[in-house]
C-alpha cells in the first residue's frame, strides 16, 4: 500500500515536472524566438513607412512652398523651416528617424521618448530634450542589452572603426565612425553635454551583460 502511494506521488511529480519544463520551454521560444520576430516585422513596416513619408514630402515640396506659422500640432511636425512634418508612429511612439549598425545586423527606429515601455519598444534619444538628429553637437541614443542580439544586445561586438549610420525625419542619412569605447557607472552623465567643436556626434549607451555597469559608445560623422 506504501508502495502505491510512494509510487502515485512520483508519478504526480515526474508529470508536474515535465510540464514545468514545456511551459519554460515555451515561455523561451515565445521571447526569444516568436516575439522578436513579430517585433521584426512590426519594425520593417514602421522603416518601410518612415521612408514613405519622407518620399512624399519630396514630391510636395518640388511642386510647392508652403508656408506654415510654428504650432503644436496633432499630427505632424515642424521642422526647423518652418515646414510642418508628418509623424511616423512606432507602436504609439513618435519616430524621429532609425539607426543602422550593419556589423550587428541593427535596424532600429529612434523613438523620441525614454520610458519603460518605450525602450521595450526600440532604442530612444536620452539626451538632448527636444533632440535633432544628424546636427553638431551630441545626441545620446539608450537601448537595452537583452542578451539576444536586439536592440543594442550586441554593441560588445563593436570596436573603433566600426560605422553607424543614421537617417533622420529630414530625409538625411549620415555616416558616423566610432572612435572611443569605454565602461561607466548608471549614474554618470559627464559624457552627455561634452564639447564637440562643432562635430555631429552620436553617443550609444546600453548596460553591460551583467547589468552592474553601461557600454558606452562615442561616434562622429568625419
């Protein structure tokens, strides 16, 4: 009889732990594989729509001027002619342009918001408020080290020399050569407002694997 019931209760174990192990399984493929890759799509089409936008503003332009009072608009944006700009949402985000790192096979839209949800969306601009990418000065682009290789999960691969490339919601795409690599606390900011002698500068921040220090990468346009 002890038998029985000694041999029941394994049973009823080896059963929950088989189905723990699916459901860990499952929970893996589903945020490593599944997820992403809706995410990718999501992304591509958020690119692809971006692109469209700055082409059709070309087309409006070249057959006319406008001009347009600065406002808060709902809708679009202003750009600093004076011209009003039509905004590219990502997942409810506003896209101020994307980045491209063709050495970690990186294609993210540059949001122009840091919040939680935000950043478990793309990567965002952290410095300057009120950013303009692709201008003299240093813009501060944040995203998450993830371990799988989104987002800015692989920026430990880069090395000086490597090339970034951003395009911005003027329709410019401009080429920018890392050249400092280095290791920093959460809390420093020193790099943020730095001196750039009239330099177009962009810096790339991302905690380490172990998430006790940041990644932080400094390029310019040369």
């Amino acid at each position: 009889m002890a038998a029985n019931k000694y041999g029941n209760f394994l049973t009823i174990m080896l059963v929950v732990l088989i189905v723990a192990i699916i459901g860990g399984v499952a929970f893996l493929a589903y945020n490593y594989i599944i997820k992403p890759r809706n995410g990718e799509n999501d992304k591509i089409e958020a690119i692809a729509e971006f692109d469209k936008n700055l082409e059709e503003e070309k087309d409006e332009n070249t057959n006319q001027t406008l001009e347009i009072e600065p406002t808060e608009p709902t809708e679009n944006q202003a750009s600093s002619s004076g011209q009003v700009r039509k905004k590219t949402y990502y997942k409810g985000f506003v896209m101020l342009g994307y980045i491209t790192i063709s050495k970690t096979d990186v294609k993210e839209p540059i949001l122009d918001t840091v919040t939680p949800e935000s950043l478990n969306t793309a990567v965002a601009v952290l410095y300057p408020s009120n950013p303009q990418l692709n201008q003299p000065g240093n813009v501060v682009i944040i995203g998450h080290n993830y371990r799988n290789g989104q987002f800015f999960s692989d920026n430990k691969k880069l090395s000086t020399g490597d090339k970034i490339k951003i395009k911005d919601n003027s329709g410019t795409e401009l080429t920018y050569t890392i050249y400092e690599i280095f290791e920093t606390t959460p809390e420093d900011t020193s790099f943020y407002n730095r001196d750039t002698n009239g330099a177009i500068e962009v810096t790339l921040s991302t905690c380490t694997d172990d998430s006790k220090a940041r990644t932080i990468i400094l390029a310019r346009v040369e």
